[in-house]
C-alpha cells in the first residue's frame, strides 16, 4: 500500500466552479445546516475549518487556528494558500467573492484542485457568510493581502487590497446571526473535541483552539491537537481507559484502487465492539460499505489463520463474525473522490467499491500481523472463543426474558403504570427513580399518554458486565420489556429489533442531586452500549425537575439554576408587600406533589427535556468508558478538569 501522491496544479479562479446561488439558505437555514439551534451554530465552525482541512489534505497548509472571541465571533486562520482573489471569467468578479457568495462555489467541485475534500453538505462558506451578521475575510496570497466584508451575505464593498505579505494562507471572521440561531454561544468543548478528531484523522496538522472568554494562567484558554501517528494513536486514546489485550495497535495505511485507506485497531478486556468510521473525515454513524468491507477482512482474515493454526479445534461452539469483533476498539478512515450518502441520517457510505478494497487491505496488512506476531494472535483467537461462548449465554438469557413475555401475556413488568393510547409516537416512557418518586408520578401524569415505570435503585453497571449478566438484571429485564424492543435480527444478531417500540419518547427522571445524576449516568451507558438505535433516533430525553421554589405570599416560582433563583428572589421582594421570601431546594422528586411535578417537569407546554445525543460517536464512547470502567485516575482527572461546573450537595 503506497502513500498518497499530492496533485500540485496552479490553483486559480479558473477551478473554481458555480453551481448555484445562495437565496434560499436564510429562508430555510436547518435544510442546510441541519438545524438553528446549538448544533447548526458549530456546524458553521466546521464548514469554515474544512475548507482549511481541504487545503491541508491537497498538502498546502499545516497549521490551523480557532479562536472564540469574547463576544462569542469566531475566526479561522490557516496557512493555506489563500483564496484566489483574481477575476472570476464567468462571473465577472473576484474569485474570493464568488467563492464568499455563491453557494456551491469552490474548488472542492473541481477534481483537478481537490482530488477529495471534507464536508458532509458541501455548502461551504458562503453557507456561513448568508447565516452570518457580519463576515470579514482576509487573504494572504501572492505577496498581498485581500479583504472584503459582508452583512448577511451581502458584499460591504469589492474585494480590495488592503497591504504586503510574506505569508499565505486565509483568515475568515464572522459573527453568527442571531435572528437565525436560537443560541449563539459556543461550547468550547464541542468544537475542541471536533478539532482532536481531525488532527487524529489528518496526522501532521496542528489545529489550535483559544477561548478568550476563559483566562487560564495568566493568558486565555488554549489546546493544541497533533498527532504524528494518526489513527494509531486515535485508538490508544479511545481504549485509554480500558486495559489492551496486545501491546500496539494494529495499523495500516496506504491507497488501494485509487482510494487512500487507513486503519488503526485495537483488542481489549472488555465486552463491547467499538468501530468509529470516517469518510473525507465525516463520521459516518451509520457505517456502510467501507465498515462492511473492514468487518468482512476481520473476520475472513482471523478464521483462515485460527483454522490454519489449529487455535478452533478445542472450542465448543460455532463462531460468528460477531465473535471476532467483541472486546475490539477500530477507526477507519477513508478518502473518495464522489462518495454516496444515505441512510437514516445522510451519514452511511453507500459506494459499493469500497467495500472490496478495505476488505483487500485488512486482509493484507492483518494476515501478515498475525503470522509475525503468534502470541497476539493466540490472545485475539481465544477472546474469540470466549465471546463465543458468553454470546450463547447471552443469546439464551435474552430468550427467556423474550419467551417470558410472551407467556405472561402483555409480558409487562407489574411495576409499570401503562398509558391508554398505543401509538407509539403520541407515547411517552418515564424511568423514575425509586418507588416513592414513582408513586408521585403515577398521581401525577397524564394517564392518555404518559406511562411511568419506577426503577429500583442503581441499574447494573453495564461497561463492567458480561452479556449475559445485563439480562439477568431485573431492573434492565423491565425497561427491555417494557419498551417492547428485542434484540437480534436475520440480518444482525446483535441488532435491536425496533418494531414493536411501545414509546417514542423515553424520559430519564432522576433527583437533582449527584446520586440522580450517577443513575441517568448508569441508563445513558445501557443506551448508548446496547439500545444505540433509539438515541440515534431521537427517542431517549432527561427530564430537568426545578431546583428551587421561591415564595413570598401566593407568589412563586420555580428555578432551574441558583442564577433564576437570585434573580426570582429580588424580584418577589420588590413586588411591595410585607411578607418575606422563602426558598426551598428540592433535592428529590419526592419532596413535590403530583401537581408540582407535573406542573414543572412532565406537562408538555411547561417542561423542559433534553434530548441524548450521539453528536460524536468516538468521544461518547471514550468519555462513557472513563466514567464507568474500571481506571481510577483518568475518572479523577476529567472530575477535577469539570469541577467548576459542578455543585455538591451536602
């Protein structure tokens, strides 16, 4: 497998091409960028960040910056070549404008300056510029420097020349419109987590990330992101919290057909199969074909060698593909002149001749892996039968809460206080922490719709337990069969099996205090490792029950945070009557009423939810990992490092 050869034509306003314009993108702004809210806000980050990326891929820039400003604007500054600022022929105007205003415009749509290039929508940066208040661009190119500035995608003036350099590269300023987004504050660690996964997938680039609004000693906040072996160490930061079954990760990196192919993988003591996809450096949650083509050369590759070697003669059951892939932390990254999106959410790889070349790469690379390393492959092989041996326990503890289901009846736990309407969309689940909260809520909810399911304490600790184990758990067995949901399928034997899903609204409600918080830790882990689907699709939210109710007389109200109850107090203290203020902090659910409960935490047109997401894959398995496996000292440190946002109950 050879390195990918760099095309270095002359870059110019003739490769850039127009595809059409930009009038619709304010109208209908979530068509392109998903949506208005905190999500759609960073995605504007990372279109400006991917046309540096693109250049840094091409093998023009090596260093790129992030800054948030105080007033939470952004630039991005590369080293790059620069936008071309020369006139644009069938424009009629500067390249940099086009580039700037025309949506679809760029030199990512000509194969000839970008051989692939990153972005799952390709809108492109005059996506941010019509989402923008204010946008300003700089470049520096052929020994001068350009600029031109706009208000909501509109041009303030022609590109002009505005000094000398000696530099190259593009600096891109904008302020998010607030008539647009919902929020227009940043999360720093959404975009730093978004800048390390890139530096892990692009090794030799330097991304840097500073927060002015954080002062952190005596400067402000401030990450760099580098990485000299790529995927390699990409999976030994993923698996830093678990313990590895071989020293070094296995990893290959090359071009087959035509397609540049780069594969880290690593085996570890624990029960889960972690597989991160990328393709042009999007996260492909979906997988599709290039994770099709890994998982066929894994298994084909480590069954031809177990069987060669007679590592399989004294196993007593049948393996599966599935069995070569448990206790396995992978990322595989690669690059397609045209790939194909589908799927549920535009985020599976549907080319189909991928699949044949990473399967020939894998089974290249790992076949001679084994042959020189006999004492790792025996490990993996008998991780393979011990997998083997814990799927069919596994399997046969699923069928009898399954079997015991069906025989019962409904199948339904005695615990859970069902709704009157069955379609599922209209139905909502809610998983209450203890009986007495529970009993609150069942006096409490609307019976139509609402059904509540008390749990009993802590759930088990699914990152530490075998298979098996998780369906003998009595707590796990009522929310499997409640929900209705089962798992495996003719296609996949691991797959959960949504059909008869009775909710699709399923709310995590827990105390607001650090053992409520442990016990949503404790189901969003049992989510995320084995129901994956149902956040994918946007069925699981957290209930957010208030804080506070401060009262003074007949006034009152509820607060979320000690912020809304300061400002609550001056408030009823200014509305001129005698009577004092009182504050009461509600530590459980318990301590409210069924009207109260409803009133703040499940009525529709008051409530507040927050939905779980999977906005990244690879960091919520790293972060789930840390959290709830068995290495103390990475825990301490991620406590310590989020101190600040913490409150302790005492």
């Amino acid at each position: 497998m050879s390195e990918t050869t760099v095309d270095r034509s002359d870059y110019s306003a003739q490769n850039i091409q127009v595809l059409e314009g930009l009038q619709a993108v304010r109208k209908r702004p979530a068509m392109y960028i998903g949506d208005v809210g905190s999500k759609g806000l960073h995605h504007l980050v990372y279109e400006v960040v991917d046309n540096s990326i693109d250049e840094a891929m091409a093998g023009y820039c090596d260093e790129i910056f992030v800054t948030i400003h105080k007033d939470n604007s952004i630039t991005v500054r590369d080293n790059g070549r620069g936008i071309p600022t020369d006139m644009h022929e069938k424009e009629g105007r500067s390249a940099l404008e086009v580039v700037m205003t025309v949506l679809h415009a760029g030199g990512k749509f000509d194969k000839d300056t970008y051989k692939v290039s990153g972005g799952l929508h390709g809108v492109g940066v005059s996506c941010v510029n019509a989402l923008s208040r204010v946008l300003r661009v700089e470049v520096h190119r052929k020994g001068k420097i350009f600029a031109q500035e706009y208000d909501k995608g509109v041009p303030r003036y022609d590109v002009k020349e505005i000094g000398e350099t000696d530099g190259t590269g593009t600096i891109t300023t904008f302020w998010p419109d607030d008539e647009i987004f919902i929020t227009t504050e940043y999360k720093y660690d959404t975009l730093a987590t978004r800048l390390r996964e890139l530096a892990y997938l692009n090794k030799g680039i330097r991304l840097t990330i500073t927060d002015e609004r954080e002062e952190r000693d005596g400067g402000f906040l401030t990450e760099t992101f580098f990485s000299e072996g790529g995927l390699k160490e990409f999976v030994t930061y993923l698996d830093g919290t678990r313990e590895p079954l071989i020293p070094e990760p296995v990893y290959m990196m090359g071009e087959k057909a035509g397609t540049p192919i780069e594969i880290a993988l690593q085996y570890n003591n624990s029960y889960n199969e972690n597989v991160h996809s990328y393709v042009n450096n999007i996260n492909t949650i979906e997988g599709g074909t290039h994770v099709a083509g890994f998982r066929r050369g894994l298994t084909r590759t480590l069954k031809n060698y177990a069987e060669k070697s007679g590592l399989l003669k004294h196993a007593k059951v049948e393996i599966t593909g599935d069995d070569f892939r448990e206790g396995l932390t992978a990322v595989i990254s690669v690059k397609v002149q045209e790939p194909q999106f589908e799927g549920q959410t535009k985020t599976k790889l549907g080319n189909n001749e991928v699949t044949g070349v990473v399967d020939a790469a894998v089974g290249e690379v790992l076949g001679i892996y084994l042959e020189e390393h006999p004492r790792e492959a025996k490990l993996i092989i008998n991780k393979v039968i011990l997998a083997a041996t814990a799927r069919q326990a596994a399997r046969k503890a699923r069928e009898m809460v399954q079997r015991k289901n069906v025989l019962s009846g409904t199948g339904l736990p005695g615990k859970l206080a069902d709704c009157a309407i069955t379609d599922p969309a209209q139905c909502e689940l809610f998983l209450v922490e203890g009986d007495s909260a529970g009993g609150t809520a069942k006096q409490g909810r609307n019976r139509d719709f609402q059904a509540i399911l008390p749990l009993k304490g802590k759930i088990l600790n699914v990152e530490k337990a075998m298979e098996h184990k998780i369906y003998e758990n009595e707590e796990i067995k009522n929310i499997f069969t409640a929900l209705g949901v089962s798992i495996g399928t003719e296609e996949d034997d691991k797959a959960l099996n949504l059909d008869k899903l009775r909710y699709h609204k399923i709310v995590i409600m827990t105390d607001a205090d650090v053992d409520g918080s442990h016990i949503t830790t404790l189901i969003l882990t049992f989510f995320f490792r084995y129901m994956k689907e149902l956040v994918e699709y946007g069925y699981v939210y957290i209930a957010t029950p208030p804080l506070y109710l401060v009262k003074k007389g007949k006034d009152q109200e509820y607060c979320w945070t000690d912020e809304q109850r300061d400002e609550a107090i001056q408030r009823l203290k200014g509305n001129g009557r005698e009577e004092s203020v009182s504050v009461q902090r509600y530590k459980g659910l318990g301590e409210m009423n069924a009207e109260q409960l409803w009133e703040t935490t499940m009525n529709p047109e008051t409530r507040t939810l927050r939905q779980a997401t999977i906005e990244n894959a690879a960091e919520c398995d790293h972060v789930f990992s840390m959290l709830m496996g068995d290495e103390v000292a990475p825990r301490r440190e991620f406590i310590e490092r989020n101190a600040r946002y913490a409150k302790i109950d005492i």
